[in-house]
C-alpha cells in the first residue's frame, strides 16, 4: 500500500476525498440558499437579516474554498459544477421567495443539522480510517462554527 506526497495511505485518503467532495457539494447547496435568503428577505427583521445571512454565506464561501483546496492538497479534484452538486449533495435546493424569516431561518437550521452530520463522519473517516488529523481539525472548526450558530438562531427564533 503506497503513501501520497504528505505521508497518507493511498487508498483511505482517496476515500475520504469523495467524502469531502460530497460534503462540498452539500455547503454549494447550502450557500446558494443562504444568499437566496439574504436577497428574498423581507420584513420588519430586514436590515437585521440581510446583515446576518451575508456574514453566513461569505462563511460558506470561506468554508467551501478550503474544502476544495484540501481535496486538491489530498491529490483528487475537487466536484465544481452545479449538475455535480445537485446529484451528490443530500440537501435540496429551495425557492426562497416569499418564505418568511421564521421560514429562512428554520430552511438553514435545517442545512447545518445535516452538514454538521455529514462533517461528523468526515471527521471520524478522517482520523480512523485515514490518519488524517489536518483534515479532521479543519473540518471541526466548520463544524463548531455551525454548532455555535445553531444555538445563535435557536436563541433568535425562541426555541429550544
Ligand atoms: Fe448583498
């Protein structure tokens, strides 16, 4: 069993590639949706809203840059078309025009329950199949990013 340019098993790591590209897929999803959110809000809650969901989306962005250069650094490359996304990704695309905040808020409570089950196995592939801690600790702060926020928006929306 050979090892890559950064001392990685083959085999595992390329495994986890797809693993992360999947999750990839998913933040395209996701992201596309929080910007349909920060343009299609509307409502007393406007300035707040629109505010908050462009600090999210421009999170993703950051999130989904680095999920694509670590496929890139792990030897593979990363998924980069829409036809891609759609097909792999779990999450679904939604139309955000004339959902409420309350509705915008819960479609992206919705997103980060799902990325974050998904990073969590990311991050278990990563460390015992592949012995790839660079992974697993980019992808726990993305997680712990959602995990905050999530309380964040729980908080906002009054729920538990
Ligand atoms: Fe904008």
């Amino acid at each position: 069993m050979g090892t890559n340019k950064i001392g990685l098993e083959n085999k595992p790591v390329l495994e986890l590639v797809d693993h992360l590209n999947i999750l990839l897929a998913n933040y395209q999803i996701h992201y596309q949706k929080v910007r349909g959110c920060h343009w299609n809000i509307r409502g007393r809650q406007f300035f707040e809203l629109h505010v908050k969901f462009e600090e999210l989306y421009n999170n993703a962005q950051i999130t989904i840059d680095e999920l694509a250069e670590r496929v890139l650094t792990l030897g593979k490359s990363p998924v980069s078309t829409f036809k891609e996304y759609i097909e792999i990704a779990d999450l679904k695309e939604i139309k955000t025009e004339g959902l409420s905040e309350v509705e915008m808020v819960e479609a992206i409570l919705e997103d980060f329950k799902k990325l974050i089950e998904i990073e969590r196995e990311v991050i278990a592939n990563a460390s015992e199949n592949a012995n790839d801690e660079g992974t697993a600790d980019m992808v726990i702060a993305f997680l712990r990013f959602k995990e905050k926020t999530s309380w964040m928006f729980r908080a906002w929306s009054g729920k538990k």
